[in-house]
C-alpha cells in the first residue's frame, strides 16, 4: 500500500520550520503538513495579509491622497447634475472648497469634449476620459492652491 504524503514529509524531515504542522503523539513529534504563515493585520472587519494589496493600496492612499469624481450622465453622455468631487488627504478643505469651481468647470469640459455632437456609449465616454487621464484644470487648480 502506498504510503500518504503527510507519512512521506513526516519521514522526510526531522526538524520543522514555520507552517509545518506538527503532530504530537506519544511516540514522537512528525511534521505531517504545511500551512500558510505570514503578518496578518486586523482592520475591525477582518484580517489581512501585510504584503497584500488592499493594505499597500492604503498604504499609497494615506502617503498621496485620494481625489474621486462623481459624474450622473444621461443616455447621450450628458452631464444631468454638476460632478461631485472629493479630495481626501490632497489639501486642506478650505482650499479644496476654493478650487471646486475651477476643478467641476475641467471635468465638465472634458465630458463635453468626449461626448462631442452625438450619443456616446457610457463605456466609450469612461474609455475617453480614462486616456485623456487627469484634466490639466483640476492639477494646475490643485498645484497653484497648494503653493498658495
């Protein structure tokens, strides 16, 4: 009978390291399994690797900030309401108050200008702005705000 890879490990090794798992037993301990090991950390609604992404994304986020807009379109593109606009850990809120108009007035051109003259499909119109990247509007109002 062919013995089992946990007997096989067992036999193979005579120390452990981290993540073996040790059976205990009257005639001896036997590494018969590995499990993962790492640095976990608890973030109130669970754990989460270290090295992992979510944590190196807050990580990136509390070193450079966050700026999130939010656009309510129609059917054709059009903007229905004036983007909401958040800029979190960026400047201080009031500059970031004094440099809303200049920051809606660039998103709302760059919406004017990927919708052109017709209807734009919603996923054309993300495409569009996505290479566009950044409006030169809201880096140059953040920049001159944050200079003074």
């Amino acid at each position: 009978m062919p013995s089992s890879p946990a007997s096989a490990k067992s036999s193979s090794r005579s120390s452990s390291k981290n993540g073996d798992m040790v059976r205990l037993a009257s005639s001896g301990a036997a590494v018969v399994d590995e499990v993962p090991v790492g640095r976990l950390a608890s973030d109130g609604k669970g754990l989460l690797p270290l090295d992992g992404a979510a944590l190196k994304d807050r990580r990136r986020t509390t070193f450079n900030g966050t700026a999130v807009a939010t656009l309510a379109l129609d059917r054709q593109g059009r903007l229905v309401a004036p983007p909401a606009i958040s800029l979190i850990g960026m400047v201080e809120p009031a500059v970031a108050e004094e440099t809303m108009p200049a920051l809606r007035g660039a998103l709302e051109r760059l919406v004017d200008e990927a919708t052109g003259r017709g209807r734009v499909a919603m996923t054309e119109l993300c495409a569009t702005l996505a290479r566009r990247g950044p409006a030169p509007g809201p880096q140059r109002a953040l920049r001159q705000a944050a200079v003074g």
